[in-house]
C-alpha cells in the first residue's frame, strides 16, 4: 500500500497559522468595537447628565464640594480681588462678602475656601489663588483645631494646579477632564445629588455660593455636636502655616489668621480645663511670629457666639455669620490702620522726623 506523501513540508503549521489570522483580525476589531462604544456611551452619559443639569463638574479632587469650588471659580471670576480668604469649611461658612464690602468701601474680596482641608492643603490652595490673583493685597485664614491634626496623613496637593490653572483661568473645555480624571462611580454617585445640592435643597450640604465665593449653611435645626474630641495638634500643619505668612511677607501683603468661634458645650466637654485651646493659641502665635504684619485674632474668646449660632460643634448658621463678618471687617480695619502706622514710622525713621 502505497504512502502519501506531504509535497508542502510545514505546511499544516503554515494552514493553522493562516486559520489564527482571522481569529487575531477579529479578535482585535472587536476589542475596539467595544471600546469605542463605551467611550461612546460615557459621551453619551455626559450629554444627558448636562441636559437634566445633573452633571457633576469633573473630579480634579474626587470631593464634590472641592470640585464645585473649582467649578464656581470658573464661571464667576472676580476682577482684581484684594481679599482672600482661605481655609477649610469654617472659612466658607463664616464669611458674607457683602458684609465685608458693606463696612469697608472698596473691599474686592475673594473667598477661596474649599470644604475638607487639613491646614497644609489650606496653604496649598492660598498659594496657587495667590500666584494667579496678584491684586490681593490682605489674606484672611480662618481656622479650627481640627484642621490642624492629621496634616502627615494627607497630601498637599488638593489638585492638580496646572490642570486648575486650565481649567478655572484658562477655560479649557471641560470635557476632556472627564476623561482624564475618568471614575463612573463617583460620577454617578455625585449625579443623584448634585442638582438638589445645588438648588439649596439638601440643607446639610448645599453646594451654593455667593457672589464672593462665600457658602451659605442654613437648615432649620441643628445636628448636635456632632464632632468628637480632636487627634493632637500636629506641628506640620503648623509649619505650613508658617511657610505661608514668610511667603506673604516678602510679598508685602497682610496676613490675618482667625480661630472661628467654636460650640461653648463642646469646648466644655472636649477641653474641660482649656489647655488644649490654650495650646493651639500659642501654635498659631507662633508660627506667625516671624511675621510682623501678621496679625492672630481668637475670635472664639473675644467674639462671644449664643449656642443658637452653630449648627454643630464648629460650624454658625448663616443668619450668625452677618455679626461675625460684621466683627472681621473691624479687625481688617484695625490690620489696615497698623499697617499704615507703621509704614509712616517708617518713612519718618528713614527720612528724619520733622
């Protein structure tokens, strides 16, 4: 019986290696398919989210109330501002920008708080808003003890500062930040609520703002205390606090650092015998003390707030915050005043007094 022989040597390598080819074509041509069509339907998700105004701005933080700052920013700019004010909610919430302009004529203020910040990422943020608004002359950081614990744990860098720079000043097209900053589950967890918060409808967490960038909080009851006993005091928060008051003064600008007023019944159950606030006052002292234009006003002892003005352990209500901001435009004053008495002992010491 005769054998077959193979004219083709490889040659069934060759036929499995030519069957595999439409496998990889396919293969491949599907794996694009497929993610151009979940590009596609992100797209598509935006679109529909921006219609239904249920689009949350793009994550550059991954905190919402951050990122709506950011988004603020961009789309209410404010020419020339020679006040800002930094910090974390205390200085959001505590401040009315009309109040301020009301008592001191030509006041520009700014309030670039942002909720959530450790006093390091607080010095983050003054320093970019700093480097992109050159008019401002006053800087105003209004604080509570538990910005500065936990500094170690967190990151300076709050965001991005050239894609903000972009974003917030340049106004690049926010779409491609959606993908760049890509996270669905955020997006469509910030989607439910976004437009109620926005709308003033979640009186827990409104994200609205006034002209000046100020954030309004006024519910209708309060929530307790509702924050514990703070972490210890940490010394880098401080020092970042320090880096930012020789930054303004070789800068020739004013530096005002405010302890906000806190609940009586929390500072009686959580430093009954005071010497952890006594401690903070003297951090805070000294981590300006370089500075002679910086100026420390302890507004919890020397502001005296009813327990009806807070809504928690350190936040007032907004109907509180007219007299507060009322109180801050009289220490701005008082900071101005100095500012000018020493610039005239100044002159007269260079020049001779007459």
């Amino acid at each position: 019986m005769a054998r077959s022989v193979d004219t083709c040597p490889g040659g069934d390598a060759a036929r499995a290696e030519a069957d595999r080819r439409p496998f990889r074509a396919g293969y491949l041509l599907g794996m694009f398919a497929g993610l151009f069509g979940m590009l596609g339907g992100f797209a598509a998700l935006l679109a529909w989210l921006n219609h239904t105004d249920n689009l949350p701005p793009p994550a550059f933080s991954n905190s919402l109330c951050v990122d709506e700052k950011l988004h603020f920013l961009r789309h209410n700019p404010i020419a020339d501002p020679n006040l800002l004010i930094v910090g974390s909610s205390v200085a959001w919430r505590h401040v009315d920008g009309d109040v301020l302009i009301e008592q001191t004529p030509g006041l520009r203020p700014l309030n670039g708080a942002f909720c959530g910040l450790h006093a390091n990422q607080s010095t983050y943020v003054a320093n970019w808003l700093l480097d992109r608004e050159p008019s401002v002359r006053q800087v105003v950081m209004i604080v509570d003890p538990l910005d500065f614990a936990g500094c170690w744990k967190v990151p300076d860098a709050v965001f991005d500062r050239e894609d903000a720079d972009h974003y917030v000043y340049q106004q690049a097209s926010r779409w491609g930040y959606y993908m760049r900053y890509f996270s669905p589950r955020s997006l469509l967890r910030n989607a439910q609520t976004v437009k109620a918060q926005r709308a003033n409808e979640i009186e827990w967490d409104p994200l609205v703002f006034t002209r000046h960038g100020d954030g309004p909080l006024e519910p209708r009851g309060d929530r307790g205390l509702f924050y514990g006993k703070p972490d210890a005091l940490d010394n880098s928060c401080f020092a970042a606090l320090g880096t930012l008051s020789a930054r303004l003064q070789a800068e020739q600008r004013q530096l005002l650092v405010v302890s906000t007023p806190l609940h009586p019944q929390w500072k009686a159950k959580v430093d009954a015998d005071g010497s952890f606030l006594t401690r903070f006052d003297e951090k805070l002292t000294a981590a300006i003390a370089g500075n002679a234009g910086a100026q420390y006003w302890n507004a919890d002892r020397e502001w005296v707030a009813p327990p009806a003005a807070f809504v928690d352990a350190i936040h007032l209500r907004w109907s509180a915050v007219e007299g507060f901001s009322n109180a801050l435009a009289e220490q701005l004053r008082e900071s101005e005043q100095a500012r000018l008495g020493e610039s005239v002992l100044a002159g007269s010491s260079r020049f001779g007094a007459p």
